[in-house]
C-alpha cells in the first residue's frame, strides 16, 4: 500500500503524484495543514517535510529521493534514463531546479498571496473538511507569520526569486531549443521535476487544487514576462501529466 503526505498546494508533491499517476500506481493521499502537519509527520519521518511516502512500512522522504524510490519499486514506465549519461544528466538537471526553481517560486508566490486570504486560504486548505477549514481560517495570522518567518519571505527575497527563477527559465528555454527534452530523446523525471515546480505560474488543472482565476497585478506582470520559456510546461502538462 502506498500512502503520500502532503500538503496539496505544493509543487515538490506535486512532483511525486505525478510520478505515481504516470507510473499508474494506486495511492492513498494525506492532505496535511501547514503547521499543523509537524505533529503528524514527525510520528512516521525523520524530518517535518513533506512529501513522505510510505509504502509497507517503508518511508521515504524528498522528492527526489521518492521518485528513485518509486523507479527501483516498480520499474514500469521508468522517469528514470536506462544509460549512465543520461541518468547523470537528468538526476543533475533535476537538482538544478529542486534548487533554483523550487524554493524561488515559492517565496515569490507566497510574498503576493499570503496577504490575499481569498486566495490563498482555499489552496492551503484543499480537502480539508469544513471544520479544519474554519480552524486554520482562526489560526491563519500566526501561521503566515511564521511561514513568512521561516521562509524568509519579504519584498527583498521576493525579487531575488524572480530573478532566479528567470534566469533558471532562461536557461531550461536555451536547452529545450535544441531537444524536446532536458534527457535524451524520451519524458524523465528531468522534464518532469521542472514542470511540476513551474506549474504554480501556469496554474495547470492537472495539478488538483483550485488555482485563482488571476494572479494579482504586479505577479501577473512578471510571469507573462516569461512568455515562451512557460510555454513547454503547459505542453509536458497536456502530454505527460
């Protein structure tokens, strides 16, 4: 039996449910509050991350560490590269935006929606029941302030994020000129990890929560900024997810 913790607003989960619904594993979803998850995921993990993915008894956590897990488990529809080289390839372009796309957007997007509760309450709180919904809706002033805190999320970092995460963009749109993929000729988890963690600018219905139908104004400006370096994302997503 499998069992994904996770919170489903975010995009290093959404990386392994995709991993799982293209590998066409059958799994059971946990959907934790943020702050509230700690309890409940330090009972079964070393650390109070998500995702944690537990599987008879086994548990894993990180994204990437999940997905190899998943490729060695169960082999079918490997995200993985067969070759030396192009595991190396695609397990390095993979670190390359766990670390430079990642974290980034989720400052830049948390600055713009942590003060909008119209936004950002029903993502957070996505399948909750009415009654937990009321509960962080209470609780939801100290937990901004703690996350803001702990994510160090300010105007500073928010425009130090974008600018990596363009530069990053810049970067994957120079590569994916000359191939239709980050890894030889076929989907990896390569592709795969760097869609995911851009989704929350493209806001794809495969991704399950219920997106905004906008993003607010000086956001919205910045991401069509990006213009052709997303448009690979909306079509990994069309054909892939």
């Amino acid at each position: 039996m499998l069992t994904l913790y996770q919170f489903p607003i975010s995009h290093y989960c959404e990386k392994v449910r995709w991993a799982l619904e293209y590998k066409g594993l059958a799994y059971t979803k946990i959907d934790l509050l943020p702050g509230f998850h700690v309890k409940t995921v330090k009972k079964i993990a070393a650390k109070q991350e998500v995702p944690v993915l537990v599987h008879d008894g086994r548990v894993v956590q990180n994204s990437s560490d999940i997905i190899t897990y998943l490729d060695k488990t169960f082999p079918d529809r490997p995200l993985t590269p067969g070759s030396a080289e192009l595991e190396e390839q695609a397990l390095r372009w993979e670190a390359y935006v766990d670390e430079n796309i990642g974290p980034q957007i989720r400052v830049y997007c948390y600055h713009y929606f942590l003060d909008r509760t119209d936004i950002v309450l029903p993502m957070l709180t996505h399948g909750q029941a009415w009654h937990r919904k009321m509960m962080f809706r209470l609780a939801f002033p100290k937990v901004r302030e703690a996350m803001r805190k702990f994510m160090r999320i300010n105007e500073r970092t928010a425009g130090i994020s974008l600018e990596k995460v363009t530069g990053a963009v810049d970067k994957l749109h120079a590569q994916l000129e000359q191939s239709r993929f980050l890894a030889g000729d076929k989907f990896s988890r390569a592709d795969l990890a760097a869609a995911a963690l851009l989704a929350p600018f493209i806001r794809p219905e495969k991704y399950g929560i219920t997106w905004p139908e906008a993003f607010p104004e000086e956001m919205a400006s910045a991401v069509n900024a990006l213009g052709p370096g997303l448009d690979w994302v909306e079509a990994v997503y069309r054909d892939y997810r």
